[in-house]
C-alpha cells in the first residue's frame, strides 16, 4: 500500500500543478487579451498587466497586438484624371482600437492585413483617379506657379509651373479621411497614410522625357537665337567703330599730306627763289631721286642723249668713272 501511495501523491500534484496553470494567463505591457468561450468571447477584453485567471479546458485566451502597427501596400498602377498611367506605392499605420470587434470581423492580423489592402488600395485608386498627375505630385497648393528668370521672355507656358488646387498632402488626408471611417467597424483605428513612391508607367515616362527634351530644346534655341542677335549687335558695333576708325585716320592722313605738300612747295618756291647755283643744286638731286626711282638692277632704260633726264649724265667723264671703280 505505502509503494503506491508515492507515484499517486506525484501524480496528485502534479495535476494540481497543471490544473492551477490552466486557471492563470498573464498579460503583458503591449497587448491585449480576449478570453473565449467556445469559440465565443466573454466579457471585455483584458489589457490591463498582470496575472489573470480563467475557467481551465473550457476558456481560452487570444492575444491581440496593442502596438502601433504598419501597413505596407503594394504599387499599383493606376490611372490619372489626365489619364496618364502611374505607379503608386504607399504605406500606412494603423492599431487595433476595439478588441472585441476586431476579434468578432477578423479575427488575426493576417485578415486585417488583407482587409486594408482592399480599402486603402481601393480609396487610393479613386483619389488619384480624381485629381492630375501635378496635383499628385506637388506636395503643396500654397506654391505659386513661377518661372525661371531667364525664360521671361519664352512663349506660352514654357518653363512655368502649372497652378494646383489640391495637392499631395490633400489627397493623401482625403484618403486617410474616407478609409478611417470604414476600418472602424472593424475595431481598427487608422493613423496615418502615405505616398511612398510615384513612378511612371514605362510608355508614359519615355512621353515625359520626350517633353521634357523638347522643352529643353525650344529653350536651348531661344538662347541660341539671342546669342545670334547679340552677336550680331556686337559685330555691327565693331564694324562701325573701325569704319569710324578708319575714316578719322585717312582724314588725319590726308590733313598731314596736305601740310607736308604746302611745305615742299614753299620749300621749292624758295629754291627757286635764290641763286643759279642753289638752283642747279636743286635740280641735281631730283635728278637723282628719279633716278633712284626709275632704275634698279633689273631695270633697262633706252634714251637719246638729247633727253632732259640724261642730261646729268652725258657730262660724266666714263673713264674716271671706271677708274674709280676700278
């Protein structure tokens, strides 16, 4: 009787023990806890810390995140009011406000997951559908529309920011605005929604390079054409200033042709003025610099002695002249 009296003694506490840990659940700091009944909750939900107790076998216990939780969708391509293609990739936080209803709608996380990527996808489809794709784009609607300075002058809307009236942080309060309200039948408090990142469909980004290059390219020609006006103005400048140039030193030129010859020939009137000799003297060195002028090494001058040019020169004596060469 006593070798068996041990093993049930064991096996007594033993199921005491597991009894007594069948009764007790702990909750902790960042959750919150829904006690069922057959599949059925009972009572609240539990979020206070601490030891709690239970019907053993018969409740259960379902633990229910009480963090700040995220919502990361996936980019989907959707059309604009503009009908131009984009990919929207956006992202959002969200908590779990009621348990009890929660529970009762989804369930776990994996179906709340689920159930916001069909009403945050769906409200953002129809958000971007509404507005262009600068209302989506620009962050702002207090931004006015302003145009580089050195495009002052270009044509039409050239290089000018388009006016909105929405903006990005408008759609995306529009779309947190109109999903909050249909997560909180589902005991899910929407906190904040985001745009992550917008691309372009890859047919309509080659269309917006394509417009982006011509732009680029009407601008870089109006800078072209100006340069050619400014060119042009600077070589008219210049040519005129060299014909000013010019002009005022051949008249400067021809003022000192001029004095030089009134004072040759007063300086010849004089010659001719003095005596036989100083005359002769005269008429020598003309002589001599026409001349100078007239015959060169490969110069051949035919004339008759009775010429008045070879008068100075019939009168050399030829064969001291070539003695003295000699």
């Amino acid at each position: 009787m006593k070798r068996f009296s041990i093993p049930l003694l064991i096996f007594a506490l033993a199921s005491i023990a597991f009894l007594a840990f069948s009764c007790v659940y702990t909750v902790s700091e960042t959750e919150q806890v829904i006690i069922t009944q057959f599949g059925k909750p009972v009572d609240e939900p539990i979020s206070d810390a601490g030891l709690h107790l239970k019907i053993p076998f018969i409740q259960e216990v379902t633990r229910i995140e009480k963090r700040i939780l995220e919502w990361d969708g996936r980019p989907n391509e959707m059309p604009t009011k503009d009908k131009t293609y984009i990919l929207v990739d956006t992202f959002g936080r969200w908590r779990i406000s009621n348990a009890k209803q929660f529970f009762l709608r989804l369930r776990d996380e994996r179906s709340a997951q689920s159930r916001l990527d069909d009403i945050l996808g769906s409200e953002t489809r129809n958000a971007i559908a509404k507005h262009e794709l600068i209302e989506i784009i620009r962050t702002t609607k207090d931004r006015q529309p302003d145009r580089d300075a050195t495009l002052a002058g270009a044509p039409g809307n050239l290089g000018m920011l388009y006016p909105i009236e929405t903006g990005r942080a408008k759609i995306e309060h529009e779309i947190f605005t109109k999903a909050a309200g249909k997560l909180t039948d589902f005991g899910i408090e929407l906190l904040d929604v985001r745009f992550k990142r917008i691309n372009y469909n890859e047919s309509v980004r080659m269309r917006i390079f394509e417009r982006m290059i011509s732009e680029r390219q009407q601008i870089a020609e109006r800078f072209r054409s100006e340069g050619a006006g400014e060119a042009a103005k600077i070589m008219g400048k210049s040519e005129r200033d060299l014909l000013r140039i010019e002009s005022e030193a051949y008249k400067s030129v021809q003022e000192i042709h001029g004095v030089a010859d009134a004072r040759a020939t007063e300086i010849y009137a004089k010659a001719y003025n003095q005596s036989d000799e100083s005359v002769a003297f005269y008429e020598f060195i003309m002589t001599m610099e026409s001349y100078q002028e007239m015959l060169d090494q490969e110069s051949t001058l035919i004339m008759t002695t009775g010429s008045d040019i070879f008068g100075f020169l019939k009168h050399i004596d030829l064969k001291k002249t070539d003695a003295a060469g000699n």
